[in-house]
C-alpha cells in the first residue's frame, strides 16, 4: 500500500490461500503509518474486492492477542472472533 499524497509506502495486505470461496487475509502496517486508518479502509476495499470480484463467501485472519488496536479495526469492519488459542485469535467474515 502506498499512501496517495506523499509516495510513502503504508504497508502490506493479501490475500492468502483462496480456495472454495475461502481466503484468509493479511494486513501489515508500519509503526509510521499506524492509528491514520489506513488499515480500516485497506480492509474495507479488501473485503469488497474479495466478495465482490473473486466470489468469497468467507474471509478468515488470525491476529495476537495482545494486539487490541488490530482486534478493534476488524470488528469495526465486521469480523468477528470463531476460536481463539493462548497465541492467536481466530476471526472472520461471511458474504451477505
């Protein structure tokens, strides 16, 4: 991701092993360039690419814990937790 006004590289987000209408997406975001939502709104573009264009009916990620900030931009986007372990949360997302 590359932020429009300045050239300034904002971080990563894929999606990763799509099969059977399932994909389990990636977001990575420099330390410069977080708490600017550019993550929320790279989310939202993702998700509608995804169940728009390449037909997903389920997105899936994994996120640490102790990583609140992160767990609060996908609720806000709609995921949700569906398990969760001592090392990782398990959310996700379904088509409408």
């Amino acid at each position: 991701m590359i932020e429009d006004k300045s050239g300034e590289f904002i971080g990563n987000i894929e999606f990763m092993d799509i099969k059977d209408g399932f994909g389990e997406l990636g977001i990575a975001i420099t330390a410069k360039k977080q708490d600017m939502h550019y993550g929320t709104e790279a989310i939202q573009r993702m998700l509608a690419y995804g169940f728009a264009e390449l037909g997903l009916k389920r997105i899936v990620l994994k996120v640490y814990p102790n990583n609140a900030r992160a767990i609060h931009v996908y609720e806000k986007c709609g995921f949700v937790t569906y398990d969760a372990t001592d090392e990782d949360i398990f959310m996700e997302i379904f088509a409408d």
